[in-house]
C-alpha cells in the first residue's frame, strides 16, 4: 500500500517544481504577503486544490521562493488531512515527513528540531496554548478549512486572537477557507464589529485581533485574498430514487437510498470514464455500500474516513496504480481536506453527519442531516479538478434550492463539556469575552458547567481547579479525563488507560455492546481499530504516569489486581458516565440516573445484569427509551461511588396515585434505591401535595353539596355579567387562589379523604367581597329564587350561560314582562313548562309571546290537559298553579 507514496517521493525535483509552478495559489501569494505585512492578519479564500495548504505555508517559512526562515504552524480539523498535508508539502520538498515538514496528531509525531513547518489537528494546536499562550518559537499560524465550523478551530481562532491582543502582537494569523463566505473571519480577525459572543445583535463577541504594532486593531475587517481555482466545467446529473425514501432521522438512514446510491455508482462507471469519488454521511453507511459493489470486476473499492488504516489512505492519495479504475467511498472528509487523483465522477448521497446534544436526556450522539449547498459544491468541484466531470445527485432538481446555505456550526448544537473547560482554563469561564462567530448557547454552557463541577473540574465560579487543568491537558473529553484519573487510582494506569481508549472511540459494532467483551476482543484483535486502540491506550497510560497520577503502587489501591475485567470496565464506565448507571426495571430495560430509560438490543448479553453502567446509547426519534449500544456489568456499589455527585435522600411528599405519598426516600438521581413511610411528613410539604393533587385531578376532589355547587354558578354568573369585585370561581382561578379560601381546611388535611370532607361551599363563601360590602346584595344581583305571580318561589338556575326561570305556563298569567336580575342588566330567559312539566316555549319577551304565540300553544296542549286552565286572554286570568277541578 505504501508502494505509492514511496514512487511519489522518488520523482525527480523537476517534476516537483512544476507541480508548485502549477498551483493557482502562487499568484495570490504577493498580496497574502502584503496584507500580513500590512496588518498581520488576512483571510485566504481559495477553492480545494489551489495550494492553500501547501504551498502557502512553505512559502510563509521560506522554504520556496527564498524570503526569512519562519516557523509556521499548519491546523487541520482532521488527523487524516493532517497527515495528507505534510507528506504532500515534505514530497514538494524532495524530502519525507519529519524533517522540515513534519506533523503532530493525537498519539502520533513526525516532526524534530528542524521542522518549520509542523501541521497539527485542532485539538493538538488547543492543547499547547493551553500549555504555552505565548505560542514560542511560531511565527504564523494558518487555520485551514475554518469555513467548516468545527467546535475546535473556532476555540483556537478564539484564544489565538486573544494571544496577539494581549501578548504576541507579532504572531501572524491566517483564515484559510475553501469557500467565498469570508465576510464573517475577516470581521472576526480584523476587529471589524460586534461578531463574537452576540453583544448589540452581531452575531459573535468582540473581535479583539490587533495589528503588527500591538494597538487595538484598525476597526476595519482583515484583508481577504482570493486565490482562482482550478475550474473544469462539471455536468450536473440528478438522479433521486424512483420511489420515495425515508428522510434519515437521528443515526439512521433508510436502506433504500443505500440500495440507490450503490445503483447510481454502477450506473456511472457505464456511462462516464475516470476514478469516482461517492460522499456518504458515516463509516457504517461506507461498509453498507462497499458490501454492495463487493462484485465490480473492473474497479478497486476503497473506504475513506478517520477510521481507515493509514496505508488505505496512503493508497488513496497516491493515485491510481496499474490502470484500474478505482471507487472512493468517503465522508466529508474528502470535501476539502484531500485531494484525491484520478477523479473525474462524483456520486453525492446528499447527507452529511452533526453532532447534536439532548440535554434533556443527558446523551450526545452524530445526526443524519442534509448536506448544506455550500457541501454539495464543494463536492462537485471534486469531479472538475483536473479535467472535466459530472457529479451525480441523489436527489430531486426542485429540492435542492431547499437545502441549508451552509452547514450548521458546531458550537450551536454540540456538547460544549470540552469547550467549557478549554474556556475555564483560558481565564473566560463562560466564554463572554471570546471572539466567537457564534455565540455558544446559554442552556448548553449552564450544563456543561454543571457536568465539570460535578466532575471537581471547575470550583463554583466557574473557574478551572488544579484538577481541570490536568483533565484539559489529557487531550480527552471531560468526562473521560475524569474516568482516567480516577480510575486509575483504583485499577492501575494500564488498565485504566484500555478502557478509555475503548470509550473514546467506540469499538466497531462487531464487537457487540458488552464493553468488558469488546475490551478483551481490542486485547487479541489484528484489525485496524485493535491497532489504534493500542497506540491510545499507550498514549494515555504514559500521559498518566508522566502526570503523577497513576495512584500508588501502580494504582492497584482499594480493589487491587483481584478485580475482573467485568468490574474494572463497570467502574470505568460508571466514572465516566455517572448519570447513566441504570438499574433494571424490567426485562430488557432499564432507568438510568438522569431519568432516561434504556433498552437493550435483542440478544444482548448484558440482559439480565441488575445494573449497567451505559457508556454509549443514541436516542431513537419516536422512542421513548434510549437504546444501549455499549454498556458494562455493574453494581449498586459502584454506582453509587461514581454518582456520588447525584445521591441524596430527603422527605419525599408528594401526589402520587390518587393521594398523598409521604416517605423517606434515598435516590441516586431518578433511580429509587430505599423508602420508608413517613409517619410524621412536614405540614408544608402536605399542604403542597394536596395542592398538587387538586391541580391535577381538579376541585372535584372537594365536597359539593348542591347547594354549594348553586352558590358556585350564582358567582360565576355575576363576575361574568359585573365583574369588578366578584371573583373568578373556574377550577384555575380557584386553584391559583387555594390559600385564600381553601387554607384553613389544607392545613388540617392529611389526605384525599380529608379532603372529600371539605364543603366547598362554605370555603367558596370566603371569596365573597365582603370588604367592599358586595357580598350583603349577593342575593339581591343573583337570588336563589324568584317569586312567580302564582305565589310559587321558583328557583333560578345558574348553569347555563343565560339565568333560567323554569315555570308552569299558568303560574304565570298577568305578567307581561321577564324579571331581570344582576342589578336590572340581564333579563331571566323563561321556560314555560307544560302542566307534566315539559317545555312548551321559550321566551325572554312575555308580552310578545301572550300576544303571538300562546294561541299555537293553548291550541296543542288544552285537548291534551283539560283539567288544566287555558284563557283565550292570558294577560287578564289568574294566576294559578292548581287544576280547574282544585280551583
């Protein structure tokens, strides 16, 4: 595999000053140069391909084309397009990495005292600013892809900006980025107006980057270069599934638009000539694919991502040997990080992977997305590098113009643990005086301050303990650093250190989600992933033993070396993730501290265990439960050490069930672990139980008798016709006010039956304005009865929206109008009844209905009631509520 690169380095130098003479870059380098000399900041905006990358850093250090020896460091968001970047500039140079180019990932370094041009990831650049401000000894530094918006390079531009305000005015400052939008890091760099953390509406914080002579910048934004690309024409074919398929929700990805994607890549090779290069969102979907083309017999299928061996990549990048065609399945990566040769078709899926937080959950995994149009460009543009092309999109024509302008930045939806504490350590806990693009999200920041404090990261300002520092200098996330300190105070640096490689990059899913299995399986594993598990857990165990850290005697404290594998990886987990130790509620299924529930995967090993200390689960979209997708045996024990932060035990009196609960109860965050009745609960706490009970279940829950439930409709009735002192008496109203009439009886009550005790009537009387004297023309503005020109006193009834008089037709001889009532403003609606007490008419106008519509009335009912007294004149008889024959 490495043939390749090893043919690449034995070119002779000839052909590499051709290739430098070639790249578009080399015209713009006379005005990158100005403006640094000018302002000592500038922002590159150059397509893939043009040379930004490589030969403008060996040109700032005076490596090509002469000028004064510099010390350049070259960020990369990715440890593959670190590696590929320095191997391609030391090639330029006739030399191998290591020397004048050299380059620095995680757990791996090829640089010495003569590199002057180091290429470094994000990450490696954060932890040595962390280590030295000042940056001593570099002289430029380049931020390469920051159109990308990745969490790191925002951080490092951030605290880069800060250092040549405060202390290395000197110290130049580079913006690469392969896309034209460079209007937002020329304001940022160039202290052009609010655009860091969201003051006066910009859309970040003050941009504090200075000049070459240390004043406080020149207030206008950061030179832009521009540098031409290398532009091919590109054909555009659209080519969506047949049928529809399913959008991708959380990590998933419907099958049929894998099945379509693999149709469209075999489709292309028929139609078009030339190395294709296909973008899918993730490794798995990567392996899905190649699975799929497994039968092309006249091209090579190679796999491109993070994950990849270091020698694929190395094949990948070196070109095509032996004439055969070749499909590159990639991931973003291959965007703008690498430029891969031989391309001529582009295969793009559309969808692209973002890290999202669920803070209500408690659990952070990558989405499934739509690649914005920004990302679609870019990887068209792969397909026109080095001649003309097509590109190839698996989606509908009308749907594209509906795509993201650009990708979302990763500050807006991470976990900001990590960046909170990087930002801790800076001196700015909560990042106000950072210049950010974007502003980090106030609810995100408040819970990633709350998982350091937990973690005894940051003191309860906010500002990094002695404890933070080392966790920051590890090069892990927060919570892994925490796991690794810890833990290895228990179980050793060695093993401490296996298991957090294993968590800090989850196994391949052939490994199963049992992490004391997937740890032995990394132990004896051949493949690439056992391989870089190796190298990390080396990696930490050194830094651990270089930091003092690893606990006495080898760390072997407490537990010592009888203590399995299954417990060591339990442990492990449960310091890592304390608020994801669950126990078992049922089969398969289990609750976790923060409140989430877990299920396993059928067949799952762990089923079974009564508790699991889950180090990865993602959160499908329609389920209510998390699913576990690794995990490790655990127990109450080491559950409630590692989650000593969420423990706590307490009265516990609430409406639970119908009525009052009252206990004592020990938690370890949502997880019920002792109870025990109260037989004495705190009369507050009662009283808000009941309180609780009512809201929940309504004022039905009181005695109403019905008279009170007359008195309650006479009130409502009045407020609603009067308002001004008379009250509200719906059940929210009611509730809103429950001390004003209900206190005396809550503070007696003990439970749901004291409360079927209380008559709400006389605790509804309370609410009567008796200050303002109202309460005593209660029955005036709205009587309980009315008397009727028969005698009869007849009770009005309150519960519709009118007031009801229900009263015998003949009772009411002579009267020729409706009473009326809440002070004369509302006349009663009459329903006059037949003598069986059926409604014969309804009326609010007596007058009109004796003159027009008694006569129908008299006519149907005098043969059907001839006891009864049916007047040809009703306005001149007698009132009366007896028969003729009773008269």
């Amino acid at each position: 595999m490495r043939a390749g690169l090893r043919r690449a380095l034995t070119k002779p130098a000839d052909a590499r000053a051709e290739a430098l003479d070639r790249l578009p870059v080399r015209e713009a380098v006379p005005e990158l140069l100005r403006a640094l000399d000018d302002r000592g900041v500038a922002v590159l905006c150059a397509p893939p391909g043009t040379g930004k990358t490589t030969l403008v850093p060996l040109v700032l250090a005076g490596l090509v084309d002469g000028g004064p020896v510099r010390r350049v460091l070259v960020t990369e968001p990715r440890r593959i397009a670190a590696r590929a970047a320095a191997r391609r500039m030391a090639w330029l140079l006739g030399e191998r990495p290591g020397g004048r180019v050299g380059f620095t990932v995680r757990g791996e370094r090829q640089a010495g005292p003569g590199t002057v041009v180091e290429v470094v990831t994000t990450g490696v650049l954060l932890q040595r600013l962390q280590r030295d401000q000042e940056l001593a000894g570099v002289d430029v530094v380049v931020l390469d892809e920051c159109h990308e918006r990745h969490l790191d390079a925002d951080t490092a531009a951030a605290f880069l900006l800060d250092v040549r305000a405060a202390l290395r005015p000197d110290l130049r400052l580079i913006a690469a980025s392969a896309t034209t939008d460079a209007e937002g890091w020329a304001r940022l760099l160039g202290d052009g107006g609010e655009v860091g953390n969201g003051r006066d509406g910009g859309s970040g914080g003050q941009a504090r980057g200075g000049g070459t002579d240390g004043g406080e910048g020149s207030g206008e934004p950061a030179p832009v270069v521009s540098a031409p690309g290398v532009s091919h024409p590109v054909e555009v074919v659209w080519a969506p599934p047949e049928r529809p398929v399913r959008p991708p929700h959380g990590m998933r990805v419907d099958p049929a638009l894998l099945d379509h994607f693999s149709a469209v890549v075999r489709r292309a090779l028929r139609e078009r000539q030339g190395d294709v290069l296909c973008f899918l969102p993730g490794v798995g979907e990567i392996a899905r694919v190649a699975g799929k083309l497994g039968g092309l017999a006249d091209a090579e299928v190679l796999q491109v991502h993070g994950r990849a061996p270091a020698a694929v990549q190395e094949a990948v990048l070196a070109g095509a040997n032996g004439g055969r065609r070749r499909v590159v399945l990639a991931t973003s990566v291959a965007e703008s990080s690498l430029t891969v040769p031989g391309v001529r078709i582009v295969v793009d899926c559309g969808l692209a992977r973002e890290p999202r937080m669920d803070h209500a959950r408690g659990l952070s995994a990558l989405t499934t997305v739509r690649a914005s149009r920004a990302a679609a460009r870019q990887r068209a543009g792969r397909a026109g590098r080095e001649a003309p092309g097509v590109v190839y999109r698996c989606w509908p024509e009308a749907e594209d113009a509906r795509l993201p302008r650009f990708p979302s930045p990763e500050i807006a939806g991470a976990d900001l643990t990590a960046f909170a504490l990087q930002t801790a350590c800076w001196g700015d806990p909560d990042a106000s005086g950072l210049a950010l693009l974007d502003p980090p999200p106030a609810g995100a920041m408040a819970a990633a301050r709350e998982t350091l404090t937990a973690i005894g990261a940051v003191d309860a300002a906010g500002r990094a303990t002695e404890r933070g520092t080392r966790m920051a200098r590890l090069g892990l996330h927060p919570r892994l650093a925490r796991a690794l300190i810890d833990g290895a105070k228990e179980v050793g640096a060695r093993r401490a250190a296996e298991v957090v490689a294993l968590l800090s990059e989850e196994p391949p899913r052939e490994y199963g989600d049992d992490l004391a299995a997937a740890w032995r399986a990394a132990r004896h594993g051949g493949d690439p992933y056992a391989a870089r598990w190796r190298q990390e857990a080396r990696r930490l165990e050194h830094a651990l033993t270089a930091a003092g850290t690893s606990g006495p005697d080898g760390g072997r404290r407490g537990a010592g070396p009888a203590r399995g594998d299954d417990a060591v990886a339990g442990l492990m987990a449960a310091l890592a993730f304390p608020e994801r130790v669950a126990r078992r509620r049922g089969e398969h299924a289990y609750l976790m501290a923060a409140g989430t529930g877990a299920e396993l995967g059928d067949g799952s090993r762990l089923g079974g265990a009564p508790w699991l200390a889950v180090a990865v689960a993602d959160r499908p979209v329609a389920s209510a439960s998390a699913r576990v997708r690794l995990a490790a045996v655990t127990d109450e024990d080491t559950a409630r050490a590692a989650a000593a932060a969420l423990a706590s035990e307490g009265e516990e009196v609430r409406w639970a069930d119908g009525d009052v609960l009252a206990r004592r109860v020990a938690r370890l965050g949502a997880i019920e672990l002792v109870s025990r009745p109260l037989a004495d609960p705190d009369p507050e706490l009662v009283r808000q139980a009941l309180l609780g009970g009512l809201r929940r279940e309504g004022t039905g829950l009181l005695r109403w008798s019905a008279q009170a439930t007359a008195v309650r409709q006479r009130m409502a009735f009045l407020h609603r016709e009067l308002g001004g002192a008379w009250p509200d008496v719906s059940d929210e109203a009611l509730l809103g006010r429950a001390d004003d009439w209900l206190g005396t009886e809550l503070a007696r009550a003990r439970g749901r039956a004291d409360l079927g005790r209380v008559d709400a009537g006389q605790a509804l009387a309370r609410l009567m304005p008796w200050a303002k004297g109202e309460a005593a023309r209660f029955e005036e503005l709205a009587p309980e009865r009315i008397e009727v020109p028969s005698g009869s006193r007849v009770r009005v009834d309150y519960g519709a929206d009118r007031p009801v008089l229900a009263v015998k037709l003949q009772e009411l001889f002579g009267w020729q109008e409706a009473p009326r009532i809440a002070g004369g403003r509302v006349p009663l609606l009459i329903h006059l009844l037949s003598p069986a007490g059926r409604p014969a008419a309804v009326t609010a106008d007596l007058a009109s209905f004796w003159k027009d519509g008694y006569r129908a009335v008299r006519a149907e009912l005098r043969g059907r009631y001839p006891k009864h007294p049916w007047p040809e004149d009703p306005t001149a008889a007698e009132p009366t509520r007896r028969t003729n024959t009773r008269r």
